[in-house]
C-alpha cells in the first residue's frame, strides 16, 4: 500500500467534476488497491474523509472513517466507508453551522452550513447498491466530499468567509464558538 500525495487548493484536479466509476471496474485488483491508497492516505493525515480528485484521479469514489479523530475531537463514530458513484438527496431543509477543515487546504478551518440529514445512494468497495440516511458529523463529511467529487470545496459551500481561520487562532480566539 502506499500513500498518496494530496492535492491542494489551486490544483485544478480540485475543480473538475469526477468522473463516474463503471460498474465493471469495482472488481479490478488495480481499483481495489487504489481505495486501499486512499484509506491509508486518509488515516496518515488524520483526515475524516477523502475524495478521489485529491488524490489526483478524477472518478467519483470517497473514504471516510470517524475514529478518535485528533483533527475532530469529540464527533460521532463513522465507521470505514467506502462511497462509489455517491448520490445524496437532502431530507428536510435544516441545516446546522460547524466547523470544517480540508487536507487539500491545510491548517484552515471555516464554519460552513450543511445539511442536517441526507439520502445517500452509492456502490460500496464490493459494488453492492448502497441507500441509508446519514445524520449530524456524518452527513456533513458525505456532503464535504461529494461536494470533492462535483468541483467543489467547503469555502464554496460559506455564505461569508469572516470564520475563516488558522487551526492556532481558532484554539485561541474561537474556542467557545
Ligand atoms: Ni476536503
């Protein structure tokens, strides 16, 4: 297995939609490794999830996984999960304010509105048809990385950009917020 080198904001891979994996492909050794990659790539930046495009191959598979993240102290357990072709369907209008970080944009983090609960459709890493409700931390890492997979970063997702900060001063200034 080998990790693989992130792409930052800037890196045009980051802005172009993510290409659909066919069905035929899921099996293929050389695609499993591929997800093999991102896991431990994912695991070695403490990320809570990572989409294909930043990794610098544009098809439309993510990682998640939400364990004793240091990155994210005291969010819900998301076991692994792997999400090929995601589709996500908002479920009511509410939405909730928190904080979000990026491996493609280190050291920042902005407070960005996502949806509270979401629909999710997607194949798993054996291609089998995925369909559950993703709720809370969850539902925001799906939305942070199907936004990945469509062009998208969090920054694109904030109504103002005045939460924006370095991980030194939110400790300092923003703890309580
Ligand atoms: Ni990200």
């Amino acid at each position: 297995m080998a990790i693989l080198k992130v792409a930052r904001l800037g890196n045009p891979v980051l802005r172009r939609p993510a290409r659909e994996v066919p069905a035929e492909v899921v099996g293929q050794t050389d695609f499993q490794r591929f997800i093999d990659d991102m896991v431990v790539t994912m695991r070695e930046y403490q990320g809570v999830g990572l989409a294909a495009v930043q990794v610098h191959e544009p098809i439309q598979v993510a990682v998640l996984e939400v364990a004793d993240n240091a990155r994210y102290p005291g969010k819900e357990a998301v076991p692994l999960s792997v999400l090929i072709n995601p589709e996500i369907e908002p479920l009511g209008d509410e939405t909730e304010d928190d904080w979000e970080g990026c491996l493609s944009i280190p050291d920042i983090r902005g407070q960005v509105p996502r949806y509270k609960r979401l629909r999710v459709t997607a194949l798993d890493r054996d291609g089998n048809a995925l369909d559950f409700v993703a709720e809370g931390f969850h539902a925001r890492v799906i939305q942070h990385e199907v936004d990945h997979l469509r062009g998208h970063v969090y920054m694109d997702r904030m109504p103002d950009l005045t939460t924006l900060t370095y991980l030194t001063e939110l400790a300092r200034y923003w703890r309580n917020q």
